[in-house]
C-alpha cells in the first residue's frame, strides 16, 4: 500500500557511513514537504519502519482526512465550544487572529481533560506547495500502530523539543554539568552503540537535558576525533530523545545522532543548503565535545506496561508541571492501518523555526531568572 502514498522506495542507507547502526530512508518523490524521510533504529527492521512511518506521516499531514468547521472565534466563542487559536504557531510576518475572522477549524482532543476542542486546520498542515499563515513543522507529528501509540509519540516529542530549547538556554557550565558516561547504565544495547561510534573513530557526548517535567530527556553530539580548526558544520551531528525509561531515551538521542550524520553523508534530504557544508562547526558545539562525563546515571526500572500506562504517566508529569492543555488531532483516515496525529502543547517550547513568536514563557523565563 506504500506506493498509494506516494512512497515508491525504501533504501537502506547504514552502509554510507563505517559505524553500522542502522539508518533507512523512504522516497516520496511528489511529497508536499521534503521528499526524502529517515528512519533509525536497533536492527534494519525497526529502522526501515521508522522510516516508512516517517513518511506516512508526513503525506497524510499533506492532506489531513480532517473534518472541518468554518467559523469565528468569536462564533465558537458564543457557542460555549472550546478552541485554542494556537498563536504561538503563527509564522514569520502573519498577523495573529482576529476574533471576528472565519476560517477552518479542525476539532481536536484535549488530553487532560478528554474535551474536544477546536484548532485552526492551517496549524496541521505540512503543504509547502502553498501558503500557509502557520508555521509548517513535523514538531509533534507522530504516527503508531494505533492512535494511541501515536499520542504517546507525538506527546513525548514536544516534551522533548521543549527540553532541548530550555537546555540550549541554559548557560554552558550547566549544559556541561550534566554529561555523563552512557556506558553507566550497564546497558547491552548501549553498550554496543557506543563501541561502534568508537569503532568508526567519533567522538560522542551525551548529556542529560531534562526540564522541570519529570520525563528523562537526553540528547547526543557526535562529532570526529580531529583537530577543531578542521572540523565542518556537518561533521558534528545532535540527536534528541525522551522516554519514560532514560535508557530508552538516550538509545533515541544516540540513533538520531547517527541518523542526521547519515543525513549530510548521503546529501538525500531535499532541504539541506549548500552552505551547510561549507561552514565551520560552532565552536560551542565543539567545546560540547570536549566535556567531561560527571552526572550521575538515574537509570531506573521500568515501572509502566503498555501503552496507556505510557501515556497517563506522562500526562501526570505535565499536570505536575502546570503544562496544559495538550491537545490531540486526529489526521488520518480511521480505516487505514496506521495512525497519524498533530500533538500541539501551546505552553511548551518549540525548536527554531520561521515563526512570529521565535520564544515562549517559559523559555523567556529561564534566560530571564535561572
């Protein structure tokens, strides 16, 4: 069914690079986005699903099987119907709704209180062969088995960008104080991920980035072992994860660290610049490189089964936090296979992006008073 999607290959792409973990890619050539999505993982299994639900995902965000309510604001306003106008997405030079404004809405589901509420359609959207008065993001754009594996996802991915924001402010001394040894969780899988990174001659750092909401976010620099004069933008490559299980999480930060190495190597993503490889790597990045692991490990037992105890463990983290709402829209059709949802947590930080509002509270909050 993959080529009624648009989806006309599925390549493997490990071997471009000399680590071995394994990276896939799935072509969508007429794709309203990029036309090129990755996928990593443990085994060639796990990393060909990942990126074929990659790009499902994105060509069902392309034309959401969405119903739609023309209407005001103000309309829903006196209808007593929740909405959330989401004007933290609204993108660079466009104008913030207008009480008074018709336009589509899409009725979504707020998850901490289970109310529907309504979203502009335009914030779900990934059509970049339009214009758009929404930023067009993948941020919190997930896909599942089921439609609530994909919650979960797309949940735990907003948390994650918003943890990575929050730690990027932070200042240097604090970033580098929470590094530390991936090799102390005593894990088998890590263990093996880091033996090849090793293997291949890199240099990794892994360092805990985890906000005031209490779910276990790392992320990972991966870069060469050789003088920092020489090095190049796209030689030093991040990758970002969250999990209940911080083993996990720190699996999917050191994944996606050799995915996005992977990205520059086979030169396939249709939205990298030239000058990406023609820059020097950041100097703040290269200092990363050279922290020295001193944080303690917090690898804990899995205390949650199945995916429900997933998702209300970690919609608890967000009611303790104050984190609301957390809405969930639904952008595929009910019949298919697979699940694709838009996950928009307006409180959360979001990465950079062409938007009108580039910072949120909380972000403004730290630089201001941490």
């Amino acid at each position: 069914m993959l080529a009624d999607f648009g989806i006309t290959r599925v390549a493997r792409h490990t071997g471009l690079d000399n680590i071995g973990i394994p990276v896939w890619c799935a072509y969508v050539p007429n794709g309203r986005s990029v036309a090129i999505a990755q996928g990593k993982g443990i085994t060639d299994d796990d990393a060909k699903a990942s990126a074929v639900m990659e790009a499902l995902e994105r060509v069902v965000a392309n034309n959401p099987v969405v119903p739609i309510l023309r209407a005001s604001a103000q309309a829903l306003q006196n209808g007593g119907f929740s909405f959330d106008t989401l004007s933290c997405l609204i993108g660079d030079r466009e104008e913030d709704i207008r009480p008074d404004e018709q336009l589509d809405w899409a009725r979504g589901k707020e998850l901490l209180t289970g109310q529907d509420i309504y979203v502009p359609y335009e914030a779900a959207l990934l059509d970049r062969t339009r214009h758009n008065r929404y930023w067009m993001s993948s941020d919190g754009l997930a896909s599942g088995n089921t439609e609530e594996e994909a919650i979960l996802h797309g949940v735990l991915e907003r948390i994650e960008r918003d943890a990575h924001c929050l730690w990027q402010i932070g200042s240097e001394e604090d970033r580098f104080a929470r590094c530390f040894d991936p090799l102390g969780f005593d894990d088998p899988v890590v263990e093996d991920l880091v033996r090849k990174i090793e293997a291949a001659g890199l240099v990794m750092r892994l360092f805990d980035m985890t906000s005031d909401i209490a779910v276990p976010c790392f992320t990972a620099i991966l870069g060469p072992a050789k003088p920092k004069e020489s090095i190049r933008f796209v030689e030093v490559t991040g990758g970002n994860g969250a999990h209940l299980s911080p083993v996990r999480a720190a699996i999917r930060a050191i994944t996606e660290a050799v995915q996005s190495r992977i990205t520059y190597i086979s030169g396939a993503r249709d939205d990298l610049s030239l000058e990406a490889f023609q820059k020097p790597a950041p100097f703040e990045t290269l200092r990363a490189l050279d922290a020295i692991p001193t944080a303690p490990i917090r690898n804990v037992p899995s205390q949650w089964h199945g995916v429900r105890a997933h998702i209300e463990a970690v919609l608890n983290a967000l009611r303790d936090a104050e984190i609301a709402p957390v809405i969930a829209l639904r952008l595929s059709d009910p019949h298919l296979p697979f699940h694709v949802v838009k996950v928009f947590v307006p409180s959360l930080e979001n990465p950079e992006g062409a938007r009108a509002r580039r910072f949120g509270a909380r972000a403004i909050a730290k630089a201001l008073f941490s």
